[in-house]
C-alpha cells in the first residue's frame, strides 16, 4: 500500500471496528432496526443537504445502481448482523464470523471474476484468519437460536457480494451521493422493518440518541465512506484484507467503552492479523499485457499467411475500476 494511503487504512479499520461498539450500545435501548432506521434518517438528511449544495448529479442507472448496493451492502448487511448481536450472538462469534468476509470477497472474485490469487495473497488471507481465531477463541460463547447465527453468516455473504458489486461500477459516483442514495434505502428499509414490529417511534432515552449519532458519524459517514475509498484505490480483496484488523480492534474499544477484558491472546492476534494484512496489501499486481506491434499489409506468419492473433491476456481484468469519487 502507498504510504500515503496509511492514514486511510487506519481510519477505516478504527472506524468499521466502531459499528460493532455502536451496535451494542443502541441495542441496549431499542431494537436492532429501530437503531438502523434512525441511524439511516439522520444519515440520509444530512448526506442528501450536503448533495443539493453542492448541485451534485448522476445518471439515473446510477442512482439505480447505488440503490441495488444500498439493499446489499447496508440493509441486508447491517440488519444481518445487528439482529444477530440484538438475539444473542456473542462479540466474538459475530467478529470471528464477519472477519470471513476478505476469505468470501477472494473466492467469489475467483469464480465470477475470473480473478486470480497470487500465492502471496492466499497466504495473506489464511494467516488472518488464524490472526483472528487466536484474539477471539476464548469468547465464543453464546445462548443464540441457529437462526441468528444464520443472518450473522448471511450478513457476512451479503458485504462481500456488494463489495464486489461496488469495485465493478463503471460510472464513477461522488462518495456523498453513493452514501445519501445508500443511506435513503436503508432508512425506508428499517423503517418499513419498525413500523411492521410496532417500534418506529424512537425512545426519548438519551442513550439511544448517543448510539444514533455515533453510528451516523463513525460508523456511516468515516466506515463506510473510507471503505468505498479503499475499495477504489486497492481493489475490492486489499479493502476486505483490512477488515482482518477490526475484531482485535474491537475488543479494545470494548476494553475503553465497557471495561471488557482484553485476553492474553489479543496482542500475538493483532500482530497476526497485522502480518496478514501486510501480505496482502504488498502483493504484486500483474501487469497488463503489452500491447503487439501491428504487422505492415502483405506479410505473413509461417507457412499459412495468417496473421496472428494478439497474445491473450494472462491474468483477468482486475477489480481496481475506481466505483467512487471524492468530492
């Protein structure tokens, strides 16, 4: 990765590591898709002000597009896991789930992209996935039926199709209009999700209001956002890559936030996970293949006369079509 890119990384893996402590503390008041209804209202009126001042316009596919990803990468997402924590699913197993994802994200790419995982990256992956069963083996307890474990899977599933999703756009989309579009499905998903369970309305608890505005902030506006970002710049495996830090990271917020207690192991896991997400991100890419010399009229290959065709590329399109824009 470009060392320029570092402080980006960063804030992602802090900040993504934040959902999860978000999730906790909204869940403490009000159910799982009250908390995202709300935490996507507020995200959608803010996002969508910030687009009409600045007069920002995409093509209606595009709009189309970014609602499609919204359903993927937010409501199926978010309310996979959120109602996972909400029903019992422990910190730990629901980290140790959603850190598959980099895993889900390369052989996905493999089979439907064509895309090849150079051994580097494989180890990478591998390694991380061990990086985090050493921080969360000892937590991963839990009294939750089969089914949340299903939607804790589910959501996982979901993240990395819409990752693939998003790195594959082609109509480059400024991040405040992908995130306003994304936020304004979500917000009319969960909300349709509250008014059907009976708890739209939100609780006057102050607690509840906190957790809604660290989800907004944190979770919406920096995650998701510097996620697209990665997304664009490195490709959709490097971004998941980094997601291999957040369980780790998590348990120390949850150590500063709640007093949890950290274990022996998160330290050997972190650096674990450091390692493996170092591979990854320090992977060579293969270089497009060089472009043949046009042959003069009138020559001809070998005995045939055939003019040969241009040498077949020896790697597949990567996914580094850059899907957001800064603004």
């Amino acid at each position: 990765m470009n060392p320029r890119d570092a402080p980006l990384a960063a804030l992602l893996v802090v900040t993504w590591s934040s959902g999860f402590v978000g999730a906790e503390l909204g869940t403490r008041t009000a159910s799982s898709h009250a908390v995202l209804a709300w935490r996507f209202v507020v995200a959608a009126l803010v996002l969508g002000a910030v687009v009409l001042v600045r007069a920002q316009r995409v093509s209606r596919a595009a709009v189309r597009r970014q609602i499609g990803l919204g359903v993927v990468m937010q409501c199926l997402y978010l309310g996979g896991i959120y109602t996972g924590v909400q029903y019992g699913v422990s910190a730990g197993l629901s980290a140790l789930i959603a850190a598959l994802q980099p895993m889900v994200v390369a052989a996905l790419a493999a089979a439907f992209l064509a895309q090849r995982i150079g051994g580097r990256t494989a180890a990478g992956l591998l390694l991380g996935i061990v990086g985090v069963a050493v921080v969360v083996g000892g937590n991963l307890g839990g009294d939750a039926p089969w089914w949340a474990y299903a939607l804790t899977v589910g959501g996982t599933v979901s993240l990395s199709v819409g990752t693939l999703l998003q790195s594959r756009n082609s109509e480059p989309v400024p991040i405040t209009v992908g995130l306003a579009v994304q936020s304004a499905t979500a917000a009319v998903f969960f909300l349709a999700w509250s008014l059907a369970a009976g708890d739209a309305l939100p609780p006057a608890d102050g607690g509840f209001w906190f957790a809604v505005g660290w989800t907004v902030v944190l979770s919406t506006f920096f995650a998701i956002g510097s996620y697209f970002v990665v997304i664009g710049r490195r490709g959709a495996t490097a971004a998941s890559a980094l997601l291999y830090l957040t369980p780790p990271v998590t348990m120390i917020w949850g150590w500063a936030m709640f007093g949890d207690r950290l274990g022996l192991a998160t330290v050997p896991g972190l650096a674990l996970c450091a390692v493996a997400v170092a591979l990854v991100l320090r992977a060579p890419t293969a270089a497009p293949p060089r472009p043949t010399r046009p042959r003069p009229a009138g020559r001809s290959e070998g005995s045939s006369g055939a003019t040969p065709a241009p040498p077949r590329p020896d790697h597949a399109p990567s996914c580094r079509a850059v899907s957001t824009t800064a603004d």
